[in-house]
C-alpha cells in the first residue's frame, strides 16, 4: 500500500540541513527513551525498551533530524541526529489520532514544529475515507491555538485530567443525520 511507504521532507535553515522521515528504521530508541523522561513531554511516562519496540511498529512515526554532512577527511557519511518527532496513530482509512509531538528545547524556535505539523497534515490529508483527526492537548499554554491554526482543529472540552479533545472531521464523516 502505496501510503505505508516511508515519506521524507527536506528543508534547509541557515545552512542546516533538516529532515523528517517516517521510516521507523531512522528512529532512535534512545531519544524517544529520554524524550519521555523529558518535563516537556508531561503527558507521558518512560517505557520498557520492549515495550517501545511494540509502539513504534503500531504508529506512523516522524523523526525529525539534523543531518549532518558527510567528512572527507575521515570518509564519514553523512549522519542523521534525531531532534523531535511525533507518533500519528491511524488506520489509513477512517481514524487518526496526533501524539507525542516534541522537538528538543535547544531547536525550538526555528519553526520546525510548525513544519513537522504541516507534514503530519499532509499525510492525514491523503486519507481520503478519514471521519476524524484528533490529539489531547493541555489546556494551558498555546497548544490549543496551534492546533486550531495549523491544523484547523477545535476544541471539545476538557476530560479530568484537564486535557482538550481537538477535533478534525475528514470527508469520510459523512453527515450524522443520515
């Protein structure tokens, strides 16, 4: 199925260049381990390394890496340093649900959250039967305006935890009434 292929992004800032990938292949088992050990990523917990195979073989994962050149002195090839990611938990036909989005404080600011964002949107606009897109977003802080800006999603309300359910409906949601 031609939508479970690995896509890459490209994008050059400043002389750096950056990538996004879903190709699990290219993830660091380590820097999701430490990711969610992060204060950033308060909605999550570690995982056992076993358990963290198992999630990321389930999900549409997005790296988010520098690469850094290739060194002819040394024969090198060019590397890949994983900098954020996101997990997009789908069906590739009705569901999608948004998780996980992180980039490394050290990066943010270069509008590569944005970017990482406009490439999920990409695949989840592809899905031509999608009912719905969601994620769970605290409500403090901009996360909920971010969503509804760069993704056009609204909020549902709060569960007890004091999360919002943001909502996307795709056009396979068809109309309740009927």
């Amino acid at each position: 199925m031609p939508h479970l292929q690995p896509q890459t992004w490209n994008r050059t800032v400043d002389a750096t260049t950056f990538i996004i990938s879903t190709d699990t292949s290219l993830i660091s088992r380590d820097f999701v381990l430490k990711a969610f050990e992060t204060p950033e990523m308060y909605w999550t917990g570690p995982v056992p390394p076993d358990q963290l195979d198992i999630l990321l073989e389930h999900g549409c994962n997005f790296g988010l890496y520098i690469q850094h050149s290739a060194d002819p002195k040394t024969g090198n090839n060019p590397t890949l340093e994983q900098i954020g990611m996101a997990r997009l938990m789908t069906d590739y036909v009705t569901t999608a649900y948004l998780t996980d989005v992180y980039v490394v404080p050290s990066q943010q600011g270069k509008g590569l959250g944005i970017w990482l964002i406009s490439c999920i949107n990409e695949v989840v606009s592809a899905i031509p039967k999608l009912r719905r897109f969601l994620l769970l977003t605290g409500k403090k802080g901009p996360a909920v305006k971010f969503y509804e800006r760069e993704l056009g999603m609204s909020g549902t309300g709060l569960d007890e935890d004091g999360l919002v359910c943001m909502v996307r409906k795709g056009a396979g949601a068809g109309n309740p009434h009927h």
